[in-house]
C-alpha cells in the first residue's frame, strides 16, 4: 500500500510541475476605464493561446523590429483621439489584445534600453487594427 501512495504522489507531483512550465493563458484584465486587454506571446505556444483567446479584441499591438523579431515587455499606454489615456499597463511579452470602442488612438510604448516610441491606429467598428510598434531604431 505505501508503494502505490508513493507512486501516485509522485505521479500527481510530475504532473504539477508540469503544468507550471507550461505557461498558461492570461486572463482578461480590465485597467483604467475598464478596457479589457490580453497581453504576452512570449514563445509560439503562448502567441496561439492569446489567438485563440483573442475573438472580440479589436486592437493588436506588436512590438517587433523590421527582421519580425519579437520583443518583449515594455511599458504602453493607449490615448484615445482627445488626449485621454484609455489604457496604461506593462506588457508580458511581445503582444497586446484590447477591446476598445471604435476611434482613433495614439499608441506609446516604451522598453527598456529604447526611447519611447508611438504608433497611430483606428480601431475599426468590425474586424481588428493592428499596428507593430518598431523597436529597433533609436
């Protein structure tokens, strides 16, 4: 009997361990005016969990050098067309997913070891904008 409580304690021991490599996907995190947003993608299997999760979001933000290499983290904040900051968080990886109403916006990002950089989008009233913040110029 003490071998077989052994055995499963290891089992389910192996199993939780896991599950904390695997990184599972972000919750929705309402902040500042209560915008929704996912954020993260670092690796393949984290960008495709996000993807999934993504239906509804209707701004992607990357943050990318021209070559397509993802950076990750980094400060932004999303203003909205008078001015007013809708959405201010850090980023856990390379991407950010956020349902904000239809309008445009001013998109700033900042990383560490770059300047502060900003982006212009129009969230449309269907579909997604998308717009990849480079980091690799100064």
């Amino acid at each position: 009997m003490s071998r077989k409580c052994t055995a499963i304690a290891l089992a389910l021991a192996w199993s939780f361990a896991g599950s904390l490599a695997t990184a599972a996907p972000p919750a929705d995190e309402p902040q500042g005016g209560g915008v929704p947003y996912l954020t993260g993608g670092v690796g393949t299997d984290e960008r495709e969990a996000l993807q999934e999760r993504a239906a509804g979001y209707n701004l992607l933000v990357e943050v990318a050098a021209p070559s397509g290499a993802y950076q990750g983290g980094g400060r932004v904040a999303v203003r909205d067309g008078s001015g007013k900051t809708v959405l201010a968080t850090n980023m856990d990886g390379p991407q950010l997913y956020a349902k904000l109403p239809p309008g445009h916006y001013t998109v700033a990002f900042e990383g560490s070891g770059s300047k502060p950089k900003t982006a212009s989008v129009q969230v449309p009233a269907s579909g997604r904008a998308k717009t990849v913040i480079d980091v690799s110029t100064p």
